[in-house]
C-alpha cells in the first residue's frame, strides 16, 4: 500500500531500521555456530543490564505521558504510558527472578522468570494492538486516567501473587536441560502474532494523513516480534539466542519510547511552531494596516501589505504618540475607540479620515484589548478598514434612490411595523390608490380574502428571521378589480446590521398566470374528457404512493370500439368516449384518480385498495359500462376488459404497476373479453414469451426455421389417399418446437402471416407438383387460409399466379376457411370465393359447426367440402349430441352438393361410425400424423400397393402401423 506523504519521512526511516534488524537475525539464525550457542560466560551481569535499561526506557515512556497528562493527550497515549508502566515492573521482577539471582520473595529460577517476561510480552502486546485499533482523537479525563493506572497496577500485582504463590496454575514453560516446552514456543509465537497484528494496522494507519506517529509505533511492534521470535529457538536460559532476543526488545522499547516522545513532547511543539508560521502568513496576508498600540497611545508595531494606506511611513510611526501623527479630530475618536475597548475589551464602527499617500480615505477601526504580560501594561490591536469605496457606495445607492419612483414596476417600502413608508408611482397605478391615501396604512389593504392565511404567516416567519420571502399574493384594487401578483420582499439594514425596514417588489402577472393555467391544463388534461393524462398521472401516483403502499391500478380498455369509430365516424366515438368518462368517474371514489391514456383505454388510481374492494369494483364498473349509450340516434352496448396491478406485490414505480395492469388487460381479451384479471408472473413470463417469439418469429422463414408437414385425407369409399392438408410447423434452434396454437396468433397479429402464408402456399403447391412428377396419383392439396390473408386485396390473383408458376391445377388445390372468416362480412366472403371458385379452386369451411354460420350465407357460398370439427369427432362413439351434430352435418352437405371429412379420427369406433353415417373422408391419427414430404410419398405408396393387393383389415393395419412408424 503507499504511505501517505505525512508518514513518509518517518516511515523510511522505520522501514529501514526493521529491515536492517531483520536481516541480521536471518544472519544470525543462517549462521551453523555461534559462540555462546550452549550459553554466554557471565551471562548473568548482561542480562541485568540488558533489562535494567529495558526497564529505564519503560519508566521514560511511562514517565513522558505522566507528565503531559493534563495536555489533552489522546486516550491511546495514556494507554500506552501506562501499559507501560505495567511491563517496567515485570520486567523488573523478571530481572529479579532470573536464574542465578538471590531470592525474590520465592526462590529464582528459569520458570519464574519466563512467567514474569510472558506476562510483560503480553501486556505491551495487548497495549499495542489496542492503540493501533483505538481512534487517537479523543483525550482523556482525570478520572480516566487515575482509573487506568489503578488497573494497571491491579494487574501486576495479581499476577505478581499467581507467580509467587500459586505458580503451579500455570502451564510449564521451561525443562531443565530439554529448553522450552511447546506451550512456551506456542505462546511466543502467539505473542508474535499480536505485534504483527499491530504492526498491520499501524501500517493502515500509515496511509491515511498522519493523527499520531503511527511510523515509530510500527517499528517497535516489528521488533518486538523480531525479538519474540529468538525466544522461541534457545534451550538453555544463557544461550546467544536469549541474549539476542533481550537485545531486540531494548531497540524496541526504544522505538517505542521515540514514538511516545514525539507524540507528547516533539509534536505540540512542531504545531506550535506551524501555527505561529501560520499566523504569520495570515498577518501578512491581511490587506488592511494592522497596528499594535500601548495604553498610553503609542505605536509599538505596524503591519501594513500595502504602505500606502498608512499615514506615515512605518519607521516615523514607531515610538511616537496618535497625537503626533494623526489630525486631532481623527486622534480624538481613535483614542475612544482604545478607551472603549479598554473597558469592553473590544470596539468597532468609529470611523476616521486621514490624508493618505492613496489620497483622502475613511478608515473604520476594530479595536481589540490584548492581554497583557504579568508586570506589563495592556496593548491594543487595531485594524484599520479602508471603507472609502462603501462609503463611495452608499452614495451612489442615495442617487439609486431617486431612480426608484420611476421603476416601472411596484415598489413599496414599510417600517418593521408593516406601516406603508413609500410607493413608487407604478404602484399607484396598479392599486388604483395615491401616495397620500396609503402612507402609514397596512398594505392588508389590498388584500381580496383569497390568499390563504398561511401564506402571510410563512412570510412574516421569514422576514421576522431576516430573511427575503418570495410568492404570490391575489389582492384588490380601489375600484374592486382582482390581481394577482409576484411580490419578493427583503429586510433593508442600517450599516450596523440592523433591520430597519421591509423593501417589496411587485409585478402583476394576472395575465401570465391565466396563460399558465391554460398551458398546464393543455399539457396535463385529456383534452376530449378533461381527464389527467399520462403525465398528471404520473404526478398523482408520486403522491399517492408517498401516502401508502396499498394501491390498486386498474386498466380498462373498451372492447371492439374500433368497430364504433369505423361504422359511425370518430365524432360518435368521441361522444360515446365522453359518456364513458362520466360513467367511469362516477362510479369511483372521490380518492381515486382517473385518467385517459390513450384512444379507448383508462387507468384508474385506488389508494388504499386491497384486492376483493377492486374485485367488486370491477363488477361494478362492468354493470355500468354495460349499459346502453345512446349515440347519433342509435343504442350501442358496450363490454369492457379490466387488468388489475397491486402495489407493492406487483410493482411500486407506475411504469411497472401500468405494464402488468395492461397485461391482464389482454389476458381478459384473450379469454373473451367482458371481464377483469388481477395480474399474475405467469402472465408476464407468457407476456415476455409472446414478445420473444414475436420478434423471432420475424427471422424464421428468412433462416430457414420454417417447414411443413402433411397429413394424409382417406376417402372412405374406397381407402385410397385423395388428399393432404399441409401443417406449418416451427422448429427453434432456442426453444425447439413451437406449437402453432402459440406462433400462429402472433403471426396474424403482427402482420407475418400474410408472407409467411403465401410461403405455405407456395411450398405446398410445389410439393404437390413434385409428388405428382414423382409418379403419384392426382390428390387435392388442403391449405389453410387465416382471416388476415383471406382479407388480403389480390388474393385470387396471387393463388391463380402460384398455381401457374408450380403447374399444379386449380381443382388440385383446396382453400380451407374457417366459419369466423366467412361469416365476418359474407358479402364480401361470397363475392373472393366466388372469385377464387370461377378459377377452379376448391373451398372448404374448416372447424364446422364450432362457430355460428347462416344457413342461408352458406348456400350462397362456393363450398365444395364441410370439415367436421374434432370437438364433435372425439367422444362420437359414447355422446348422442356429438353422433346428432355429426349426422346433420354430414346430411345437409349432401344435401347441399358438398362433401364431408372428419378431422381426428383416431380409433376405429369412431371411422365405423362416421362411415355408417356417409362421411366422405377423415384425417387423423388413426391413419397417420402429419409427415414430412418423403414419409407422406412412401404413406401413400404403401396405400397403393395395399389396395392393389385388395388388403384385408390387418393389411390396413399394416399401413397404419407403418404410417405410425415413419411419422416418429
């Protein structure tokens, strides 16, 4: 990590101290021998010296924080002092239990003395852990202190008793003649662990801006560590490894005590000499004339940036008496200015006048009594303000003055009372009053009664603190005329400061404000309903949803109001749109927010609505829409699809509430309208499905994805294939197979129905042509045609030109519709397939008796061929209103020259039935799935073969089975 540059100085000089010492004990641990490795001659003096000045240092330490304890030191160099205090004294009894001393109350050994330096080790490491972890910006107490002492001295004394008298609670840390024990080596290397844990965070410290000299604490608790780390390698109590390791800890007690030093007696000392730097630079810096005067009137000292605004130069002003230098009148009020604040110890505000070598200036004086020197006599600071320019501008402000009654805007000036001290002639102009009749009144005068009574308060607070107030006040004029204005009103101060009077600007923005209402309701408001729109909803849902969490959002769309707009014109639509909004808005709680978003949807706010109140107000709203509205002479009813979003669990921004609101809208126009749904995830996912499939639905015929597959039409006459209906299959590289039920909608919604049909139709009549070429029977191709493309201009052209480019015959291809297309709009139904019929192509209504179809319309119609729905075809064998519908159909077809197939067929049950009832075909499974184009040529090859074989039933069976085979 980088050092801050406030360490920087400080930290090379650690860093290269511990990286010295560490590689001399690399040196010394790489070394085989070493004199004194089984023990040092006369190691006993050594050791008590090493020790001694060990102990030394840390009674320094103790003693430098000691004796700046009343300068506001941090608590952490208290801490550290008094720690220290602690690892003195056992160090000391350490020394005085040393192996070969006299007896220290109990007898000396290796044991004893190893217990007093591991709980000294500790207690320094604890202390330099917990001031590298503690904040070094508070200082500490006199209690604090005596209190921290006091514990310190606790501790050793009670570790002092557990080693003399009750040594064996402690583990064996020392074997004579083995070394040390594994707890011994196992405590050193904890100890170790604490200095570095310190030195880590002193280092942290480091790269922060220097609050304490965290670079000396850094080094020694590095050495420290170095030092523990030789008390883990001896095995005799003289050994060179043991007097290393005290050698280490004296050079850390050292740093420590630098570290200490600096901090409590170097430190202050380098910020008293910053500030006094600082304080010079700031007197050098001052551009007015600072002057040091006695009691007696004379200059003692003078400081000016700039001579010129002295009265003399500073050489003649020294040593002599205001009297001599300055003009009586002017050294008259500078002496009551030092008599002033001889009394008050401070004044300000005279003002003199001096000739100048800038010329003639005013000056303001700021006297401060200096505290005097025991046994000297007060002096003075003062500070001489050139104020000429203020004065200059206080003149030039009077002449301001004068221009004031000639503003072309209201001006009105009042004493702090309110009372009216001065108008300008604009305002007698907009009030309709004279000067002479408003001077000394109120200005509630003026007031209309339609301001509220908080807006005064709020200005009277603001002014009343001596602040400027700004808004808008409606008022009346002499003559009753109502106007509102722009009114900012700020206190005017005397030159000491003091409010003395209101000045108040006023502009008429009557006109303005009538244009700003009309421009915010234009922008805001529905212009059709007076509805708020997309944006003043927006506004209100910000402060509803500030209110409360539980809000419902409802969308309602109206269904089929297109039909409306194209049948009686947009002017009836904007009728029925207004009685709608009138219905809807009363029917809606006064709380609740209603809002046209666009066309024929609504949106309505319900704060503190749970979901059953939005329930029942669905039904509600739906009863009411549902009733007849009378528009241009007619009676219209209308039905209504209501989505429902609960905040929070489906959204708390509007956005989110108004999309999933909207999806449920659809869900309800999907499931058939005239209804609501409360929102659900499952609705999003098929939502965000829809829309992902919608889009990669645009690239699937350009890639390629897009194919088709055949299923076989069996004529029950004689078993022989006379037809195929060609189904559009999608296979996804992402999702796999498609279902048509999910992709076709999406195609007839957006518009990719229209190519992508006439790819199907294209593809297939090809197909046909090739099966044809390929040596098969003449068959009928069965397409199917979607309300889109049926509607589609040129449609009889684009077939006729397809049939020509494939070179298949118009009585070889079948259109099949189903009952919704051709009942849409019949006449224009019969006329394209009267169209498509001339030219030969055959027609069939696909999904029979499913939809509602005018018996009269379909004699009318074209058809060669009625398609039985499956829905009927399913449950035939067991269900006497499927085997009625089917007969029927299948008897008024032939009634009506058309013939007849059943869709999925897939048991033979249900092939007897519909055989014994004169169908003519079927299609289903009970045959053959869909196949691609090569196993549909071999499906109806095998039934070639089989019927020229006059097959019997379990020959039919093997077809079948074989059909079964290839589809899979």
């Amino acid at each position: 990590m980088l050092i801050h540059p406030s360490h920087q100085p400080a930290a090379r000089q650690a860093t290269r101290a511990v990286g010295v010492l560490l590689v001399l004990l690399l040196v010394v641990m790489g070394l085989p021998s070493l004199p004194g490795m089984k023990g040092v001659a006369h190691y006993l003096p050594l050791h008590m010296a090493l020790e001694t000045l060990a102990i030394v240092v840390a009674a320094l330490t103790f003693g430098v924080v000691w004796s700046a304890r009343h300068e506001q030191l941090p608590r952490n160099a208290l801490v550290l002092g008094c720690a220290f205090l602690g690892v003195g004294l056992l160090d000391f009894s350490h020394m005085l239990s040393y192996s070969g001393m006299p007896d220290f109350i109990t007898p000396s050994s290796p044991e004893k003395a190893i217990h007093f330096w591991l709980a000294a080790r500790l207690l320094s490491a604890l202390a330099l852990l917990a001031v590298a972890w503690l904040p070094w910006s508070t200082s500490a107490s006199r209690t604090y202190v005596v209190t921290l002492v006091a514990l310190v001295v606790v501790l050793v004394a009670a570790l002092h008793s557990l080693f003399f008298f009750a040594p064996h609670l402690v583990p064996e840390t020392f074997v004579q003649g083995q070394g040390l024990t594994a707890f011994k080596i196992g405590f050193e290397y904890a100890l170790m662990a604490l200095y570095l844990a310190a030195a880590a965070l002193l280092l942290w410290h480091m790269g922060r801006p220097r609050s304490f000299n965290a670079s000396g604490l850094f080094a020694a608790a590095c050495v420290m560590g170095l030092s523990e780390f030789f008390f883990t390698r001896y095995t005799g109590v003289t050994d060179i490894y043991n007097m290393t390791g005290h050698f280490y800890k004296v050079l850390a007690y050292a740093f420590l005590y630098r570290a200490v030093f600096v901090e409590t007696v170097q430190q202050p000392y380098n910020l008293l000499r910053a500030s006094q730097r600082q304080l010079q630079a700031t007197l050098d810096a001052l551009p007015d004339p600072l002057l040091e005067i006695d009691d007696e009137g004379r200059y003692v000292d003078v400081r000016a940036g700039h001579v010129g605004s002295l009265a003399a130069p500073i050489n003649q002003l020294l040593g002599k008496n205001l009297q001599e230098v300055l003009p009586a009148e002017s050294a008259r009020i500078t002496l009551a200015a030092l008599d002033e604040a001889r009394q008050q110890g401070f004044s300000r505000g005279s003002v003199v006048a001096l000739q100048v070598p800038d010329g003639n200036r005013w000056f303001e004086l700021s006297v401060a009594r200096k505290a005097p020197q025991p046994g000297q006599d007060p002096t003075f600071v003062v500070i001489s303000r050139d104020i000429t320019q203020r004065l200059e501008s206080d003149e030039a402000m009077r002449k301001l003055s004068l221009a004031v009654s000639q503003n072309p805007l209201p001006i009105v000036i009042t004493d702090l009372r309110g009372s009216i001290e001065f108008v300008n002639d604009a305002f007698t102009r907009t009030s309709e009053y004279t000067a002479d009749e408003v001077l000394g009144k109120n200005p509630r005068m003026l007031q209309s009664g339609k301001t509220p009574s908080a807006t005064y308060r709020g200005m009277w607070t603001q002014l009343k603190q001596g602040k400027p107030w700004q808004g808008e006040l409606t008022n009346r004029s002499k003559s009753g005329r109502e106007f509102t204005e722009s009114v900012l009103i700020y206190p005017v101060r005397n030159a000491e400061g003091v409010v003395t009077n209101y000045l108040a600007h006023k502009e008429d923005i009557t006109e303005r404000k009538l244009a700003a209402e009309r421009i915010q309701q234009l922008s805001h408001h529905d212009q059709l309903t007076g509805l708020p729109n997309r944006v003043m909803l927006g506004k209100h849902f910000d402060y509803v949803i500030s209110q409360t969490n539980a809000l419902a959002v409802l969308w309602i769309d109206l269904d089929r109001f297109k039909d409306v707009n194209d049948s009686l014109g947009h002017n009836a639509g904007d009728l029925l749109l207004l009685e709608i909004s009138q219905r809807l808005r009363t029917s809606l709680q006064d709380n609740a927010t209603l809002s046209r978003h666009s066309g024929d949807d609504f949106v309505a706010l319900l704060p503190h609505t749970s979901q059953d109140e939005a329930a029942k107000l669905c039904t509600r709203l739906l009863d009411v829409l549902a009733q007849p509205v009378q528009v241009a002479g007619q009676e219209i009813f209308l039905t209504a699809s209501i989505g429902i979003a609960i905040s929070p669990d489906d959204g708390q921004q509007l956005d989110a509430l108004l999309k999933n609101a909207e999806t449920a809208m659809y869900r309800v126009k999907e499931d058939g309208r005239n209804s609501y749904r409360f929102f659900t995830p499952e609705m999003q996912a098929h939502t965000s499905r829809a829309l992902a499939l919608g889009n990669a639905l645009k690239q699937a015929l350009p890639r390629g994805e897009l194919h088709l597959v055949y299923q076989p039409q069996v004529s029950l006459l004689d078993g022989r294939v006379v037809g195929a209906e060609a189904l559009l299959r999608w296979n996804h590289p992402q999702w796999g197979v498609v279902s048509p039920a999910e992709f076709i909608p999406l195609a007839e919604a957006n518009g990719l129905i229209v190519p992508i049909g006439e790819w199907v139709l294209h593809t297939a009549l090809r197909q046909l042509r090739a099966w044809l070429d390929g040596g098969l029977p003449m068959m009928t191709m069965a397409v199917n045609l979607s309300a889109v493309q049926f509607g589609q201009a040129g449609l009889t052209d684009m077939v006729s030109q397809l049939l020509r480019q494939t070179g298949v015959p118009p009585e070889a291809l079948e259109l099949e519709l189903t009952e919704a297309v051709a009942m849409k709009t019949p006449e224009v139904a019969a006329q394209k397939m009267q169209e498509l019929s001339q030219r030969g192509i055959r027609l069939s209504i696909d999904d029979f008796g499913t939809g509602y179809s005018s018996l009269s319309y379909l004699k009318r119609f074209n058809i060669n061929q009625l398609k039985i729905d499956q829905s009927f075809v399913r449950d035939i064998g067991t269900d006497t209103d499927d085997q009625a519908i089917a007969t029927a159909i299948v008897q008024m077809a032939h009634s009506l020259g058309m013939t007849t197939i059943a869709e999925g067929v897939e048991t033979a049950e249900q092939l007897d039935f519909l055989r014994a009832r004169g169908c003519d075909q079927v299609q289903g499974y009970h045959y053959s799935r869909p196949l691609l184009p090569e196993h549909f040529e071999a499906f109806v090859r095998a039934n070639l073969q089989a019927r020229k074989q006059k097959p019997t039933p379990s020959a039919q069976a093997n077809i079948r089975a074989h059909a079964v085979e290839t589809a899979t």
